[in-house]
C-alpha cells in the first residue's frame, strides 16, 4: 500500500485540536442509482453483514441490489428535503454547533470535522480535513449512543484503513459508547418532558432501537445490553412505572432471527391488546433520518392504527438541541483530558515561528 505524504505541511502551520464526528451515511439523492450505490457501500462491509463473501456477493448483486434500491428509494422521497438528506442536514448543525462550544470552552484551537461511515463526507475526506487544519491530535467521536461492531467497530475500521497510508500519524484517541452518560440520559428525559408537555402522556412510551441479527450478540456484541440499559435509565429518569415502557427493536434484514421484540409486532400488539395511545423515541439515533422519520413516524404508525390504536406520536432524537450539543461536548472534553496543553495564542504562535527557524536552520524547505 502506497504511503500517503502530507502534501501542503509547512514547519509553522499552526496545530488545532481535531474531533471526527461520524454517523451512518446517507445516499447523495434519493434517486434509485444514488440509493443503490449506498446500499451497495454499506452492506458489503463484513462487519454490517456477517456472512461468507461469495455467497454475499452473490445474494448482494443478483438479488438484493436489483430490488432494494427502488423501495428504499420511495422511502427516501418521503422525507427528502430542500435541504437534502435530513440526516446529513442535522449532521451538518451539530459539527457546527459543537465547534462553537468547543471554541468557547477550550483556550486552544479546535477543528470538528463531519464524515460518514458510507456516502458522503466520507471518513477519508474528514481526516483529510482535519490534516490540513494542522491536527495532530484527533478525538474519534461515532455518533451511537450503545456500542456495536456494525456501527462503532466499523467506524475504527474505516479510520485505521485510512490512517494505513499516512506518513505521519496523529495522535489518537475514539469514543467506544455513551449509552449511560448521565448527561445523555437527562437530555432525553428533557426531550420526552418537554414533549409531553406539549402533547400530553400516552398510556405507553416505547424506546425503539436499530435491531442486529441475534446472532451477533450471542457471540458477544454488548449493544442488546447497552440497548437495556438505556432504556431503564431513561424509565427511571422519567419516573415511570414497569407497565408504563417497553423497549422494542427496528429495521431487520432478511429471515434471520434479530433482536426482539419486534418494533412492528409490539405495536400491533399493544393496540389489539386494547392500548389507545402510544409515543415512541429512538435513544439510538443521535439524528432524525430515514429509520426515524420513515419507518418509525409513518410505516409504523399505520401498524398501530391498523391494529386499533387511536393516538400514536414519534417524539423526535435529540438532534443539534443545545442540551444534546452540550452533551457532545462535555464528551470531547473528558476524553481529551490530560491531552491537550493550554496556551494562549501569544505562546502558540512563538512556538510555531521557532518550530519553522529550527527546521529551516536543519536543512527544510521555508
């Protein structure tokens, strides 16, 4: 594998503190052929699908992208906006967000860059960036809540694979999971309080989190326990009593067994088993996209409808609420605790200015 060189490096360019935040993906359109390239990206990768390469290959090209792309297509059409893909759309507002918090808590130079695991900004073209910012320093922050090798391992993966062909590495550091953080927690009470505020309490509240195959977690992925875990936390945040929640799983692929309850067959359960009224957060997405705002809000509704159900309502994710920025944050900076030295920018530029003298004196090109 060719090594990559730096490029534009100069001796003086000044250092910033980099932050990687990363989500899922999302196609460039909802054209057929634009969905079908993502989906194409985004099942081939052998931690999304655990199955042998040629026998995937084969399911993958002769069946599944010949057919997929044009549903999820439809689905996308549903909820595209003039701001394009709602997903990188919200994306967009919280790298911007917290490179203002950031800027105002840290006395030092700070560089949020956006990338997608799929699609684009890739993960190349967001190192990319923070390399030319000067960042010799890179906080990894994956936008999932509980921890998955699907999601959070495949986004290591990415980053490892193109710090491959680096010449001079940066510093780094990656955010494993949050699914418990305190903070976290209360700014999705916050959401649902002020929601009901809003609209009133339902006689239930169902937490829907993204599924993966069972057998996943039988071969020791936590994200199941992490899934628990969060949602019982946010019960309790919530103060609401045992029969008052209930955790559910979403999105399933193909005819293995995944992570259960179903989010579809809970729903249609519950109203024939006489519940009217139900509201339903996602405490696994970080932002509204197309498992939120299609499958959830719309798909799922009609279950619940069609089963009896009166009154169904998506409370939506956290997106860039300055309670879920903060959050970000005040992760950002736990973890780069004992990291970063503190300068003022009198001292930074000195130090930059006598970095170039030294390098030209040995030899470097000014």
């Amino acid at each position: 594998m060719k090594t990559k060189d730096q490029g534009d490096f100069a001796h003086d360019t000044p250092e910033t503190m980099g932050v990687l935040l990363t989500n899922l993906g999302t196609p460039d359109s909802c054209g057929a052929a634009d969905v079908r390239r993502y989906l194409k990206e985004f099942l081939w990768d052998p931690r999304v699908v655990e199955m042998p390469r040629p026998l995937w290959w084969l399911l993958l090209n002769l069946v599944i992208l010949n057919t997929r792309p044009r549903r999820s297509a439809a689905a996308y059409e549903k909820i595209w906006s003039d701001a394009g893909s709602p997903l990188l759309a919200v994306s967009k507002d919280q790298a911007e967000a917290l490179q203002s918090m950031l800027n105002a808590e840290l006395r030092q130079p700070v560089t949020v860059a956006l990338a997608m695991r799929y699609g684009n900004p890739s993960i190349p073209s967001g190192l990319d960036d923070l390399r030319r910012a000067g960042s010799r320093r890179i906080l990894v922050l994956p936008l999932y809540p509980q921890y998955s090798a699907t999601t959070t391992a495949s986004t290591f993966d990415a980053v490892s694979m193109e710090l491959r062909r680096w010449r001079w590495l940066p510093e780094l550091r990656f955010v494993n999971h949050y699914h418990d953080d305190p903070g976290y927690i209360a700014a999705l009470a916050q959401s649902v309080r002020k929601y009901w505020d809003a609209n009133g309490k339902p006689e239930k509240l169902l937490m829907s989190f993204h599924g993966i195959p069972r057998d996943y977690f039988i071969a020791g992925d936590p994200y199941f326990c992490e899934c628990q875990k969060t949602g019982r936390l946010l019960a309790e945040a919530l103060g609401l009593p045992d029969d008052r929640w209930q955790i559910s799983f979403q999105s399933r692929l193909g005819p293995k067994q995944w992570l259960q309850p179903y989010t579809d067959k809970t729903l249609s359960s519950l109203a024939r088993a006489g519940t009217k009224s139900v509201h339903v957060i996602c405490p696994g997405f970080s932002a509204d996209c197309l498992e939120t705002l299609e499958e959830i809000a719309i798909e799922n509704r009609d279950h619940f409808l069609a089963a009896g159900g009166k009154h169904y309502a998506y409370i939506p994710c956290l997106n860039s609420d300055p309670a879920h920025i903060g959050v970000l944050k005040n992760l950002v900076l736990r973890h780069i605790a004992g990291w970063a030295p503190v300068r003022s920018e009198e001292e930074r530029k000195k130090a930059q200015h006598r970095c170039k003298e030294l390098a030209v004196a040995a030899g470097a090109r000014k």
